[in-house]
C-alpha cells in the first residue's frame, strides 16, 4: 500500500510524485501509472501481477520480474508500505 507524505501530479499519460518526506521526485510510466494506482490499496505482488498482465495484455510471466522489481524498488524508496 503507498505511504502517506506522498503528493502525484498528472502529466500527460504519465503520473510525477514527490515523495514530501525525502523532496525526491519519482516519474512513472503508463505501467507504472496503473500499479501506483492500484497500490492506493493493500495488493500482493501476485494481484498487480495479474492486473499487469490483464490491463497491457501480456502473459504473467512476461511481467512477473518487473512487477517484483517495481515494487522492490518503491519499497526501498520508503514509498510502498507491505501488504
């Protein structure tokens, strides 16, 4: 689930947050745009698996790695909260 402290401004198709608490700004693409929203709840890593897979039409191994990676990556930067 995304931490609070966290502001998301829309830029074209794409979403910018800033993170309040570090002043970091992060870019997301369009893949990124639909995790971060479905991160506004508690969501395994499986869950944004399958809506990745199901919202770009890819296979859930095509996109297992880089959901994980997503994820991790928002972890370390203090953005997401477990699930």
């Amino acid at each position: 689930m995304a931490t609070d402290g966290v502001l998301v401004s829309e830029v074209d198709d794409e979403q910018v947050l800033l993170d309040t608490d570090a002043g970091t700004y992060y870019g997301l693409n369009a893949v990124g745009t639909v995790l971060w929203d479905a991160l506004q709840e508690p969501r395994s890593v499986e869950e944004l698996v399958a809506l990745t897979a199901e919202e770009f039409d890819v296979s859930s191994a095509e996109c297992r790695d880089d959901v994980q990676s997503f994820v991790t990556d928002l972890d370390e930067a203090d953005l997401v909260e477990p699930a």
